[in-house]
C-alpha cells in the first residue's frame, strides 16, 4: 500500500516538475519577445529616381535575438504605385525574404483605376539588423487642373509583427497588440503575432510629375462644328485642285 502511494506521489511530483518547468520556459520566451518588442524600430528610406524605385526596410532588434525568432513586415501600398509580382518571384529566390500578396495587381492601371493592397514580407533572422529592399513602380496620373504639376504619393512604413515558438500565450502585451496572420508566406494556417503599436516616423513622401490640365482649352460643340466644316471645305478644295 505504501509502495503504490510513493509511486503515485513520485509520478504527481515528476509531472508537476514537467509542468512546471514548461510553464518557466513559456514565461521566458514571452519575456524576450516583449523585450524584443520595446526597444525594435522599423525605418524606410526610398532609392533610386524616376518612376521605378526601391523601398529599403531596416529593422532593429535587440542584439540579444532569440532563437526561433518571427518577424513579418506588413506594407500597405497606396493606390499610386504597384509591384510586379514576377519581379518579386524572381528577387525572392536571390534573397533572405519571402513575400506574398492580399490581391491580384493591375501593372497597367492608371492610379485613380487602381486600388490600394498589402503586401506581407517574412524575412529571414540571422541577426539584429534587418534589411528588405523591395522594388515599386509609380502609375500614371491624371492631370491636375489647379495650376500644380506635381502630385505627392506618400507611402507608410510597414507594420512590425514578431512571434516565437515558445511563446502562446500573449495577452498581457500592452501597449502592443495580439492579432493573427498567415505563419508563413505560402501557408494558409494563421499563428498569433504581437504587433509593435508604435511608430516613430511617418510616411515617405515622393513627388512626382504631372500633365498641367489648366492648358487645355474647353472646346464648345459650336467650335468643333465650325472646325470640322473649314476642315471639309479645305479637303474639298485641294482634292479638286489636284484632280484639274
């Protein structure tokens, strides 16, 4: 009898020390997640000049990154520019990140025919400092009538999201929140992230060329119809004098 009662004390104790135990590392892999989170800073600086461009995301991490660490970059584009999904296939495979996209992207649509998309980055961790260059193009816009020829398209930096393995219970993460999104770039299956809440530099601003539509003279119906007959009439004469 007191030999089953010690096994049975034996084995409550063990599984309590295994709880326990998991408990601790659960406790102090959210612990460096949120510490990751209070000292991360995400920048953006836009390269290059034109119309095509590149967006370089920096992320600074505590150098003390844990093993297993995931970080995911949400950028939401505005409707003035567009990426080339086959330009981002081909750079993802010579680069540490992947990317995917919410939509399917017009490359020829003006920017008031286009919509707004995001796109999600899941770059590798080897380290502190991160960086993701991503190429964009700017779309063609309509012409402004109040004598400017330039328009600005701003564009926001992206949303720092991190998760780990070990880490599942996440409440408690304020002034940060707890959302879900895809695990990875081609899975469907969502994980819970903590998302840094704040964000210390607004959007990148770029102007860009436009046509001046105040130089366009209205053209009445009276004036297109005089305009056509002198043009009849002259046709008219210069094909008769040509047949004599």
């Amino acid at each position: 009898m007191h030999f089953v009662l010690y096994t049975v004390f034996g084995c409550l104790s063990t599984c309590y020390c295994f709880i326990a135990t998991a408990v601790h590392s659960e406790e102090n892999r959210c612990d460096l997640l949120k510490q990751q989170l209070q000292s991360s800073r995400v920048s953006v600086q836009i390269t290059k000049t034109g119309f095509h461009r590149e967006l370089l995301t920096t992320v600074e991490l505590r150098p003390d990154v844990p093993s297993g660490l995931g970080v995911l970059l949400i950028h939401r584009w505005p409707r003035g520019v567009y990426v080339d999904p086959f330009q981002l296939a081909t750079l993802s495979q010579q680069s540490h990140w992947q990317m995917s996209l919410d939509s399917a992207v017009d490359l020829e649509a003006a920017a008031h025919q286009a919509e707004g998309f995001v796109t999600r980055v899941y770059p590798a961790v080897d380290g502190p400092t991160i960086r993701v260059t991503i190429p964009f193009h700017f779309r063609y816009h309509q012409p402004r009538y109040d004598g400017e020829t330039f328009t600005t398209v701003e564009i926001e930096p992206p949303q720092l999201l991190l998760r780990t393995e070990g880490c599942l219970q996440l409440s408690g993460s304020e002034p940060h929140a707890t959302v879900d999104a895809p695990c990875t770039h081609s899975n469907a299956s969502t994980c819970p992230w903590v998302r840094l809440q704040q964000q210390e530099r607004g959007p990148v601003g770029v102007g860009l060329p436009v046509g001046d539509g105040s130089l366009v003279a209205p053209v009445s119906a009276g004036t297109l119809l005089v305009t056509t007959l002198c043009c009849v009439s002259l046709s008219t004469r210069m094909w008769k004098h040509r047949i004599v």
